[in-house]
C-alpha cells in the first residue's frame, strides 16, 4: 500500500480485508466464529457451511434446545421477484408434506428486498440434515469402488419408486406443480433398517454400504413451477426457455425446454424425462449426458438425439430385467406427449417390484 493513500482508503481497505478473514474463518468452521440464529422462536448456533448454489447457501446448524443437527438454507434476494420466490418456495414445503419430500422445520424472512435502493432480504428455511448424503454421493461412491459397485435392480425400483411418490405428489396439486430439477443432486438418502443400515447418521461418504436400501428424500424445491403452461407466442417461449436455463441443470433438462416452440403446451411430463434420465444414472452410475457435460461438448445438441444405445455392462454388472429397460425408454421419450404420466411409471415400477419378488423372493432379497 501506497504511504500517500488516505487514511480513510486505509482503513477502507483494511475493514475489508478484516471482512474477508472473519467470513473464511466462519466458513472453515472455527469456534470463535459461531453466529445463532432466532427463526420461529428457536435459537440455531451455526457451525459451518456445508453447501453453495447459484442463490443460496446451506449452513449446519444445532437446535440451541435440543441439540439436534439440522441444514439452513439461507436464500439471498435483491428483489421482490427474488423475495416472492422464496416465499412460494416456503409454500410448496408447507403444501406439501410427505415421506419422500424434504421436511421443512421452520422458516422466515428478514428485510424486504429493494432492488431501486440496493436493499436485500433474506430467507431463512430450517430442513433435517442427513449426513448419509446423496443420491449423487452413492452413485460416486459406487463408481470409486473396486470392483465398480451397480445398484441391483431392486435397489434401483426402490429408489426410483420412492422419488415418483414425492414427485406424484407435486403433480397432483391443484394446479398441478413440477419441480424441473431433478438429479442425483437432489436426492437424500434416509437410512433404513430393513436394509442393514441401522445408524441413522451412516455416511456413505466414508464407507459404501452393503445394501443400498434408502429411503430418498427429494430436495431443493426452490425449483418447483406451475407445471401445465400455455406457450402463445416467442416471447412466452424466450421466457420459459430462459427460466429453464436458469433452473433446470443441464444434463437432466428435457429437450423441450432447450428449444421451446412459439406455440406448444408444456405439461408436468417434463419432469418424466428428467426422472429418466436420473434412473439411467442409477443403472449406470452416470446420466446419458454427463459425459457430453462433462467434456463441455452441446448437451443441447446431445440431447436431440435422445439417450442412445443402453450401455452392457458385460460380466462386471447386473441384468436389468427387460421391463426396467422399456420403462426407462419409455420415460426419456423426446416427445413430452408419449412419456408416460408419473401415476403409470409407479404402476410400473410396483409391477416389476412385484413380480421380479413373487419369481425369486430369494433373488430378490440377494440380488
């Protein structure tokens, strides 16, 4: 630093760099550094963040009361768009509580977003914390594995029946709700006890479980849109198209929504293909395009051509039944009028369920 700088630039400077430590050291975790938080009458003491996206952060935090671990999600807005948004995020938990979708424990927001005067809000929104991880975690964790660790098929239908009953439940409300993001990302794993794991805070981070019987939990409803539109004109179509962009994660976004038509009908169907695509991943430990994603190659253009050959897993691997396989083509159809609603995709998954159980309970519980 310059000795002809102000002492008001330096001071400036260094608060700043001040600033920068306090925050990093918070980040990191230390105990000095241990902010709380008062939401719905309960005191949280934050210990660390655990989790960044495009519009918010998720920090782990212990109920000051009951000591329990929980994740708050603290949502940044600059505008009222941002705030509503929030809000109707909020909502949707509220709306819609079931076994499959993430529970929320309390929320609230503070401050009132002004986008004329700089001013932001923020929303606060209290959820479970599962350190078994992810779906997204597993299937790495899988992957890493030696020999390659494949989900069986009947982990594979457990799994994805689980996640179809949550998202059955968004595409019942009136009117009809889609949550236009799913992938292995958004998808916790809640231990089970039929399945072996018995310690609720198993984390399969540190050590792959011998059955991978989970209960998944959908998550990250900051996504969630009226699913049925009605696209008039280009504009309609730019706008859908932009929100998709902004939304909907590349590898798992329906061809419909990379090229929206001026003049169509977009129904909750979107989902289905994005549901396709995640059972592929849990078949084959990744989507049909993370690779293209990957290696920064079009997923747009990718996606055009629909999922390609399935791929064979020769020896190393399982047998998928030939149902599992004409369901999942089935559902990453690229016209959104063929995909089968979420109502027929759990039928199907019960029906494979059923019978692969009833032909060998024994292959069943083993396989």
């Amino acid at each position: 630093m310059s000795y002809h700088q102000s002492d008001s630039t330096f001071i400036s400077s260094s608060y700043g760099w001040f600033i920068y430590i306090v925050q990093y050291i918070r980040k990191m975790g230390c105990g000095l550094f241990k902010p709380s938080l008062v939401i719905e009458g309960e005191k949280y003491n934050v210990l660390k963040e655990i989790g960044e996206g495009g519009f918010s952060t998720i920090e782990l935090a212990e109920n000051n009361r009951t000591k329990q671990k929980v994740a708050i999600k603290r949502i940044t807005c600059h505008s009222i768009e941002d705030q509503n948004a929030a809000k109707f995020e909020i909502e949707v938990h509220k709306k819609h509580p079931h076994e499959n979708i993430l529970e929320l424990l309390g929320s609230s927001i503070v401050g009132e977003a002004d986008i004329v005067h700089n001013l932001t809000s923020e929303a606060f929104l209290v959820l479970p914390f599962y350190p078994s991880g992810t779906l997204h975690d597993l299937l790495v964790m899988c992957g890493e594995s030696k020999p390659t660790r494949y989900l069986k098929e009947n982990e594979v239908l457990r799994l994805l029946r689980g996640i179809s009953y949550a998202l059955r439940e968004l595409h019942s409300a009136n009117p009809p709700l889609a949550h236009r993001d799913i992938k292995p990302q958004n998808v916790l794993l809640e231990p089970t006890v039929n399945g072996g794991n018995k310690h609720k805070n198993n984390n399969i981070s540190t050590q792959l479980p011998e059955n991978c019987d989970f209960n998944p939990i959908l998550m990250d409803l900051g996504s969630v849109a009226a699913a049925r539109v009605t696209v008039k004109n280009s504009r309609d179509a730019q706008f859908l198209q932009d929100t998709a962009a902004e939304r909907c994660s590349m590898a798992y976004r329906p061809p419909e929504l990379y090229m929206v038509p001026s003049v169509c009908e977009i129904t909750e169907r979107t989902d289905i293909w994005s549901l396709g695509c995640l059972l592929y991943a849990m078949m084959f430990l990744k989507g049909p395009f993370d690779a293209v994603f990957e290696r920064g190659d079009s997923v747009a253009l990718a996606i055009q051509n629909g999922i390609g050959d399935i791929p064979d897993l020769g020896k190393t691997g399982p047998c998928y039944s030939q149902g599992l396989l004409e369901l999942l083509q089935k559902m990453t159809n690229l016209d959104i009028n063929f995909r089968p609603s979420i109502h027929t995709v759990i039928e199907d998954t019960e029906t494979l369920m059923n019978s692969f159980k009833s032909s060998n309970k024994e292959a069943y519980d083993i396989c």
